[in-house]
C-alpha cells in the first residue's frame, strides 16, 4: 500500500507531503531528491483507500503539477525491499533525542 508522487522542489514536495498526510490516514515511509533536489519523490504508506485519497489530494492541491503520481495495492516484495532500503538511510543517520541534548 504505498503512494506515489514526483515533483519539482524540496519545498514544494514538504507542501504536497503537509496536503497528503492531512488529507488521509498516511504516513511518510521514504523521500528520495535527484538533480539536486529539482526532482523529489515522495512515498506514504496506509491503508488503499487512504492512499488514493492522499495521492488524488497532492494531485489537485500541490503548489505544482506533479511530474508523476500512482499508487500500488499490492507491492510485489522486491518494492517493499527497495523502499525499505531507502528509509533505512535516513533511521541510520537520525540523531538520538540524547545527542541532540549533549549538543545543547
């Protein structure tokens, strides 16, 4: 049950993330940024019709048109594997509430 978008710009892509995560019950599984960040992909996760609806919400509301948009039911497990990859970078490289406070 994963969701789709592509779109141009980081800010634009955290507007459509806002729109889709308020419009539906999702939650962000990953994000990937290419061309520097010209080009950002976002994924959400959730129930099917949760989904659709928080694709169709970023597909009508988002400050710009998407580059691309879809939706997938049933992902096969290579694409569960694949988005699984892709959020462990951001798991890994998140600080601890504890560091964060040393720093402080």
């Amino acid at each position: 049950m994963y969701g789709l978008i592509e779109i141009t710009g980081v800010v634009a892509a955290m507007d459509a993330l806002d729109i889709m995560c308020k419009a539906a019950d999702v939650t962000l599984s990953t994000w990937e940024r290419k061309l520097g960040g010209r080009l950002v992909t976002i994924i959400v996760e959730g129930e099917v019709a949760a989904v659709t609806a928080a694709v169709e919400a970023a597909r009508t509301q988002a400050l710009k048109p998407l580059a691309a948009f879809g939706v997938i039911a049933n992902p096969h497990e290579e694409i569960v594997g694949l988005v699984e990859r892709s959020a462990s970078r951001f798991k890994d490289s998140e600080p601890s509430d504890e560091s964060y406070l040393q720093e402080v």
